[in-house]
C-alpha cells in the first residue's frame, strides 16, 4: 500500500491545474473578453465533482463536462503524459485509492485572468493512524469550456516525511540521511553507495538539501496550510502587538543555513 501512496504523491500535483477556458458561453481566444468568476467557478467544480468527489461513476462524468480529450500534463518529471480525459482520470483515482479515499483538496485561494486561473491548494490526507498536510500550487489553461493543458507543484516531499515515508535530513542534531543519501546517490550513478545508518552527507551537499528546503531545522511534527497558518501568523502579530514587538520577534529568527526568517 504504501508504495501506492509514493507513486501517488509523485503525480499528485497533477490536481493542481491550469486551465484555459473558452466555447459555449464563454469567448472563444481572441473573441469577446472572457470571465475571470467563470473560470474560477469551472476550477472550483472540478476540486468539488472530480478530485474529491467519492463515488467513481460521478467523479468520471464531470470530468468529461470539465476536461478536454485533448488534456495534456506539463510537468518536466512526465515527460511522456498520456493525453484525454481516461489518463486524468488514472492520476485522479490513483491517488484516491493509495489513501483508500481519505484525501480531501482545499482550495484556499484563486485567482483569474484572461484565460487562466491559478489555483492555490491544501491536501490532508491519512495513511493508516499518520496524518500528512500540504500545499499545491496550480496555473491553468482551457478552450471551449474544458482543461486542455495542466502545470503542477505540491510539496509532495512533506507529505512523504510526514507520513514516515521518507527521512527527513534537513535538521536535527545528527544528520543521518540514511534512504535520502542512498537514493540521491544511486540516482548519480555511484555504485558504492553506503547501505546502512552510517551514510552522511556531505557539508556541502547537506547546505544544497538546506536551501532547497529553505529549512535547516527538523520537518515540523504539525503541519497548518490554509487559512489555519493565517490565523496563526495573526495570533503571533496581534501578540507581538500586545508585547511591544517582543511576542513576534522571540517567534522570528533568521535560519543559518538559508538566510531565511522562519517563525518558531
């Protein structure tokens, strides 16, 4: 199962869309203006009556109202995406199904102009007695009323450390990559790659890891996304407020490794 659920993770941006909207009520590229509130309420439809839509028969039907046979996937990972409708489909009910339908998509935000729509989305989803959350990203592309292209970015790897899939190795005291390291250096073709806990990395390459990550602290053990991380960074400002800038600059700090402020 849990294999299912990496393979999942890996294409689960693809629910995060770009979408180009146009035909039937809406105006051709080019012809007439095209309503930003239109596309946006195709966007929101498709999250609703596809991606967290239970029931398979259902989910299929409104994908062929929203997407188009000509769909294609751009993302550099797939460099060979099947077109249509039934690939979608594949990438949508595998991720279902890898968490054995207890995912749920949040659209916590869009925004709209001319023909496309950005898309700003939370996953929470269980695996067993883990929990995981985490964000996406989505620009998005359509004609004549369904989605003919997708671009996708979620941050599948948190959700992968948070579900204990994958070892965290951008903090703590003791940076022990162990599957990281073994993965990353198999991945470039070094045969001796160490095989147990004593595999480290290098200062250099732990520094790459760091800034990439834009952390150099362990994965938080609780994940906000969405309108609960607002509500938190409210919390800390109207704190720091009430303190006179002390309850916000004892939660601020600039990370080491990567410059970056980071609220603890």
């Amino acid at each position: 199962m849990l294999d299912k659920v990496v393979t999942a993770l890996v294409s689960a941006g693809v629910a995060l869309a770009a979408v180009k909207l146009g035909g039937g009520a809406l105006a051709s590229p080019g012809v007439g203006d095209v309503s930003p509130s239109r596309n946006k309420a195709v966007v929101r439809k498709l999250y609703r009556e596809v991606w967290n839509q239970k029931d398979a028969l259902k989910a299929r039907a409104a994908a062929l109202q929203f997407i188009s046979e000509d769909h294609i996937l751009i993302d550099p990972s797939h460099p060979n995406p099947t077109p249509g409708v039934a690939a979608y489909m594949e990438m949508a009910e595998s991720l279902r199904a890898a968490f054995s339908g207890n995912i749920t998509l949040v659209v916590d935000d869009l925004v709209a102009q001319g023909l496309k729509v950005v898309a700003q989305i939370s996953y929470k989803a269980e695996v067993g007695e883990k929990r995981a959350r985490w964000t996406g990203t989505a620009v998005m592309e359509v004609e004549e009323g369904k989605i003919v292209k997708s671009w996708v970015n979620s941050d599948s790897l948190s959700a992968l450390i948070q579900l204990g899939l994958l070892q965290d190795v951008a903090g703590g005291e003791k940076a022990s990559p162990g599957q990281f390291e073994r993965v990353t250096m198999r991945a470039a073709g070094l045969k001796n790659a160490p095989a147990g806990d004593d595999a480290q990395l290098k200062a250099s390459d732990l520094k790459v890891v760091q800034a990439l990550l834009g952390r150099s602290e362990a994965h938080p053990t609780k994940v906000l996304t969405g309108n609960e991380w607002l509500q938190y960074f409210d919390k800390v400002a109207s704190d720091d407020e009430e303190s006179d800038g002390e309850g916000f600059n004892q939660r601020m700090r600039v990370d080491s490794k990567t410059g970056l402020d980071m609220i603890i």
